[in-house]
C-alpha cells in the first residue's frame, strides 16, 4: 500500500517554494565547495568540511520535500459539522480562547497554530462538534465554540 501524506493546498505552496529555494542554492553550495577544495590538503580544511555539510543537509531536505510531494493528498477545508482535516477550530474555556488549525504531520506547527491530527489536542477535537466538550491530557477543559 502506498503511502499517503495529508496536507493543505496552502503547505503544499509552502513546500513547492521552499524545494524551489533550495534548489536555487545549489549553485552557491557548489561554488563554496569548489573554492574550499582550492585551498588544498581536505583532511583539515574546515572551510571544506563546513560546505559539504551545508550541502549534505540541503539536498536532505530536498530529498525529504520532493517524497512529500510526491505522495501528498490534499486535503479539502471548508465549513462542516465536525472536525475534519483542515479545519479551523476555535476552543474557549472561561475567558481563554484558543484557535488551531488541524492538519498533517508534515505540516504541523504549533507555533502557528497548525496542530497534527496525531498530536494529543488533534486526537481529542477530531470528529467533534460544535458544543462539545473536551479534556486535554494536561486536565484542562474546553468547549468547541466554532468550526470553520
């Protein structure tokens, strides 16, 4: 079976422009490279050794992206019931609001607000509705206020 990796149209543009920005920085790797490599004797050339770790983290990264790429379902957001992959889920406890947006693992960032499905606040708000109520591990209590 092959494997499928969920993300929104918004993180795949993400992603396309950052493959291409890496893409574009082979060129200067390369040159860093070459230029160290004049210097002479490699066993102790930092200058060297410090370009080719650049470059092997950069095409890591590529690599990474264009499998992403390569098995990425997009999903769908919108207005439902219940949430969904891609959702947009405002949760309120007293005066605390709190807004997430549900999406992959590869995209997750919960900095901005993205959480994973797999995540423990992802698992607990899937599938719920509006009104209801839910308990974080941590204890804490809150009610799904709205779904976008």
């Amino acid at each position: 079976m092959a494997k499928t990796v969920s993300i929104t149209a918004a993180g795949r543009k993400d992603l396309e422009k950052e493959l291409a920005e890496l893409k574009a920085r082979r060129p200067e790797i390369a040159e860093k490279i070459a230029t160290a490599r004049s210097y002479g004797d490699l066993s102790e050339n930092e200058d060297y050794s410090a370009a080719r770790g650049e470059q092997k983290v950069i095409e890591g990264r590529i690599l990474e992206i264009e499998d992403i790429l390569l098995h990425a379902k997009i999903i769908k957001s919108g207005k439902r019931e219940k949430v969904a992959m891609g959702s947009t889920v405002t949760l309120k406890s007293g005066n605390s609001k709190s807004v997430y947006t549900l999406v992959g693992a590869v995209e997750a960032n919960p900095l901005e607000g993205k959480i994973s499905n797999e995540s423990p606040i992802g698992k607990e708000i899937f599938g719920k509705k509006v009104g209801d109520e839910i308990k974080l591990p941590n204890g804490k209590k809150f009610k799904i206020a709205e779904i976008n």
